[in-house]
C-alpha cells in the first residue's frame, strides 16, 4: 500500500474545497452552540454599522438642511450608542471565536497525532518526519488562523455586504443595480481564478514540509555531517530547499493579493457611478420621489460598506485558500487507514505451533520481492537462530514475526491463529522485539525501561529494583551510574549505543514475553557484558522462545535450531557448522 504523502493517487489528494470544508465543520461539530451565539452577535454587529448611514442620510435631510441642532445632537447620541453597541459585539465575537480557533487546533493535532500513532511502519518508511512535523505544527496553525482571527470577519463582511445591498436596491433599484454591477466582475474573477490561488498556497505548503524535512535530516545526521565533511553538500541541499521555498513563497504571495488592486478600481468605479448617477437622479427626481442629498450621502456610505468588505474578503479568501490547502495535507493524513487491521478472532489450528510462516512472501514495494514463499515453524521454549549475508533478510522475517509488517502473500501465525487476529496490545504482551536501532526517550533509564509496560508503573524504585534482580537483570543496571535515575535524552546520545542495548533487553525481558527477537542486540557490547546477557536468556523462563539474529556465530552456539536467511530464501542449516559452511561459501547445502 502506497503511504508516501507526496505520491498520492489525483483523487487521494484532491478534495474539493466543499468537500474539505465539510469533512472540517464536522471536527468543530460539537462547537455549534458558540457558533450560533458567534453568528447571532456578528449579524447584530452588521445591522449595527448598517443602520449608521441611513441615520446620517435622515440627518442631513431633516436636520442638517433645517438647522435643527437638537434633532441634529440626538441622532448624534443615537449613532454614538449604536456604534459603541456595535463595538462590545465586535469584542465578543472576537474572544468566543479565538476559543473555538484554539480548541480546534488542539483536537486536530490530536487527530493527527492518535492517527500517526495508529499507521504502520511503512507510513514512516515512506514519509519524510519533517514533513510530518511541518503537517503537524505548521499546517494545522494556518487553520487556526482563518478560524480564530478571519472566520468571523469573513462571515461579518458578507453580513454587511449582502445588508449594505439591500440598502442599495431597495432605496433605488436603478442605481443600486449600478452601483453594484463591478462586483459582478469582482465575482467572476473569484470562481476562476480560486482553484489556481489554492494551487500555489498548496505548493508553498508543501515546499515547507521539504523544508522542515531538509533541517530534520541534517540536525539528526550532524555527527556524520561533520565527520565526512560534507556541511558543504548539505548547505547546497538546504539552498535548494530554501529556494523553491521562496519561490513557492512568492507565487502564492502573488496569488493571494492578485485581486487587491482589482478591488479598490472597482470599488472607485462604483462610487463614481453612484455620484455621477445620484447626481443626475437629484436633477431630475421631485416631490415625494425626490433623490435628496441625504439619500446620495447614505447610498455613498452604502457603496464604502459593500465594496470596503469586498475589498477584505480578498485577503480573507487568500487566508481561506491556505487553510483549506493546509487541511488538504491533514485530512491526507486522516484518510489513512493502517493496512495492519486486526481481524475477528478465529479458532486456533491444533499442532501449528508457537509461531508459523505459511508461504509468505514479503516485498516492501513493488519493484522487488524480499521473501519468496517461507515457510517455518518455532516452537515453545526453544532458542532459535536466523544467520545469513548482510541484506539477507533476516531483520525483513523478524519484522514480519513482530508484525510491523503484513505478508504481502501467505499468512503468519501465532498460536495456531492468524496473527492478524490478535489486537495489538494482545501481540506486544506476547512478542518482544529488541531492534537492531534500539531508540529511546527523554527521560531516566526507568522511564525507558518501563515504556509500553503498564504492569510496574506504579512500583517505587526500591521495588522496581527487587523486580529487575528477581529477573537477573540486576548486573545489568549496576552498569548505570544513577541506576534506575540515570538520565537519557531523546535519541540517547548521553549513553553509549552498548548501553543503548542494554536498555532495550532489559525493557524487553521485563515484559516477560512469549517470543522473544534479539536483532543484533549484542553487537556493541563488550564480551563480558555479552556473556551477562547470555546467562539471563538462558535463565528466561522455560516456555520462553527467543530468536537470535547475530552476525558473531558464538552468540548462536546453544541455538536449538538454525536457520539461513539469504536471497529471499529462510532454509534450516542443520547444526552449527553446517551454518558457518554455509555462510563461508555464501550458498546453502542441499
Ligand atoms: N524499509 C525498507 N524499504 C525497502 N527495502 C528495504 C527496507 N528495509 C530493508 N530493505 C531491503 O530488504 C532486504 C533485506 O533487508 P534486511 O534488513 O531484512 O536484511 P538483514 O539480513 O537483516 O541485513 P543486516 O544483516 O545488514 O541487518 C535488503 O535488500 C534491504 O535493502
């Protein structure tokens, strides 16, 4: 299954911007009663400002022309009142929405964060972590923005456009038509040219993500940076990124205030019409049906409210076509589904053993097959060894006996039952992995040892202390200086990479698995150490089955049985010097 954000199909990473903003109205669902409130103040906010010229329009024909001062100071008092009025709903529409912006942004985040959680490993194989992070941090915050700061101004400005437009026709058809007919044009360039500014913000977006990508890799790789001497490579590299970024930057800057100009001539143009057109209806209007200089005044505001909203929805629509670009690179997100789902538990098969592989075969893409139709069976308590040539497939088997992978063909089964049946707590409990990498957190060595393993978490260190020596694994942590305390930072840098090791078996044996695969997890460790470690797996429980990957064949003596991973293929070596036959001369006995 293609997990590579970047490559997706057309229809995988194109939603429409109506169907985007539907399936994000549904994040925010359970906010309903503080949009509706938001919505009732921004609506009163706009009858507010739109009652102001009608008001003054009344107040130079009837009070002004008359020189009526106290008619004139009440009207002034009324208008004062309605705009301070105007100003408290304008406060609160801004606070409530500024909650509902920020809350959104911590549900999504967790969102994405609980569906990062939940993909398989071939997500992570394919996806770069700084794009990720950038998804995360970055796309999210542009969603934040329209929905905290240009939501409600968005709403607002229609609001007082479509009011502002009523105005406009009702108190004269004829001229409101044509005070209105540039925003037709205003209209038209929006439908077309939306779909191209999303394009650019989405471009931009996305050369960000590279971008975060770009620094990821090399803070992460610095050592190595710094030892090949390539700071050099990895500048032009970063240039590279940087560019297109400010490339993409400029275009979708350009795109997102390409209407501007275009709204202030057309805004211009509608004044001058209404000036030109109110002037001649004022010649030519008598009686009753007189167009007053009170009335031209009102309209003249009327057009300022219509086209100065206008005007603000352009950058507003901009903001809009970020964040709806932002939540296309989410929702790519979200839409995954890991192809590791659990089926409904079946019955077990009798004589299957602990752990079988039944004609599997296994390629990571399409372009090659790494295991070609294995089959094998482990049994309870038994040690077992997988050998073979660098690039074999010995860590490609141990995965998929883990299951971070799925067989692409075949089945694997633990139990006798399919191992896709068991839930993935389940298949943890019963199955320990130490990687070849091993990794760990921020944090003490008792955080690390302790990560996934809810049985001690509230054991004290004394106690956690007698648990690790009833296990055997208490010459282990005297290794540490502060013992359980010792600090560890995020990627383990502060220990060595034997200590590392050292971490990961005792994290694993702690949890007291059914199966448990050693990657590699002696290659940096001294010998003495390496013989500790040989004790404690052969004190591990009797009905505990480990699997040995090792390259040093001494660590392989005592296995039960030996497999050759080579080519694809996983053949069973016999005894130890068939193995070592085998992996001198590079091909299998028959
Ligand atoms: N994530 C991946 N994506 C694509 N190909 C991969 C991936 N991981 C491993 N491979 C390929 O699969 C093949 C088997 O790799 P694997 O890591 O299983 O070998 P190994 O026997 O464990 O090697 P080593 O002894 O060096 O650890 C190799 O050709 C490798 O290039």
């Amino acid at each position: 299954m293609n997990y590579d954000l970047n490559q997706l199909s057309k229809t995988q990473q194109k939603t429409s911007t109506l169907t985007g903003l539907k399936k994000l109205l549904q994040l925010i669902a359970h906010e309903k009663p503080t949009l509706i409130i938001a919505f009732f103040i921004i609506i009163t906010n706009s009858a507010l400002n739109l009652l102001g010229p009608l008001i003054i329009g009344h107040t130079i024909d009837n009070y002004v022309q008359h020189k009526d001062f106290h008619g004139l100071l009440r009207n002034a008092a009324i208008l004062l009142a309605m705009y301070t009025a105007a100003l408290f709903t304008s406060y609160k529409q801004t606070t409530l929405m500024g909650g509902v912006g920020q809350r959104m942004l911590f549900t999504l985040r967790n969102a994405i964060f609980n569906k990062l959680q939940q993909l398989p490993v071939a997500f992570f194989n394919q996806n770069k972590a700084g794009d990720l992070i950038s998804r995360v941090n970055n796309d999210t915050d542009k969603l934040n923005q329209f929905f905290s700061q240009s939501l409600m101004q968005f709403i607002g400005n229609i609001s007082t456009m479509i009011g502002a437009g009523i105005f406009l026709l009702v108190i004269n058809f004829e001229l409101g038509a044509a005070a209105l007919s540039p925003s037709l044009v205003i209209l038209f360039l929006t439908l077309v040219l939306s779909p191209w500014i999303k394009r650019k913000n989405a471009a931009n977006l996305k050369s960000t993500g590279g971008l975060s990508a770009e620094i990821q890799e090399s803070l992460g790789n610095f050592k190595v940076i710094i030892a090949f001497n390539r700071r050099d490579y990895f500048r032009k590299r970063f240039q590279e990124a940087n560019n297109d970024n400010y490339k993409t930057a400029i275009g979708s800057g350009l795109a997102n205030n390409v209407f501007v100009p275009v709204y202030g001539l057309l805004a211009s143009f509608a004044q001058l019409i209404v000036l030109c057109f109110g002037i001649h209806l004022i010649r030519v209007t008598t009686g009753t049906n007189a167009f007053t200089i009170g009335a031209l005044m009102a309209y003249l505001i009327y057009v300022t409210n219509f086209y100065n909203p206008l005007r603000q929805l352009a950058a507003l629509w901009a903001n809009f076509q970020t964040a709806m670009a932002g939540w296309d690179r989410i929702s790519q997100i979200l839409s995954l589904e890991s192809n590791l789902a659990v089926l409904p538990a079946g019955t077990a098969e009798n004589n299957a053993g602990l752990l079988e592989f039944r004609h599997v075969h296994f390629s990571y893409d399409e372009k090659r097959e790494i295991l070609h139709d294995i089959c094998f069976k482990l049994e309870q308590g038994k040690t077992y060894a997988l050998v073979g040539p660098t690039g074999g497939g010995k860590t490609t088997t141990a995965s998929l006996i883990a299951r971070l992978y799925d067989p692409t063909k075949g089945m694997v089964l633990l139990g006798g039952k399919d191992i896709r049946t068991f839930t993935a707590e389940e298949r943890t409990r019963k199955i320990g992995f130490i990687l070849q990498e091993p990794f760990l957190f921020t944090g003490t060595v008792r955080d690390n040892i302790l990560y996934g393993n809810e049985l001690y978490k509230d054991h004290t260190n004394e106690q956690m202390e007698q648990v690790i020596r009833d296990a055997n694994l208490g010459t282990l942590l005297a290794i540490f200086e502060e013992g359980l305390e010792t600090k560890v930072l995020s990627g383990g840098d502060s220990i060595s990479l034997g200590q590392k090791q050292l971490i990961a078996f005792m994290r694993a044996v702690l949890r007291n698995p059914e199966i448990l695969i050693l990657d590699e997890a002696t290659a940096n460790i001294d010998t003495i150490t390496e013989r500790l470690l040989s004790d404690i797996l052969d004190k591990l429980p009797e009905t505990t089955t480990r699997v040995i990957i090792a390259h040093r064949l001494n660590t392989i003596e005592n296995a039960d049985e030996i497999f050759f991973v080579n080519s694809g293929e996983v053949i069973r070596a016999g005894s130890f010097n068939d193995a070592m036959d085998l992996l001198l001369q590079g091909k299998r006995v028959s």
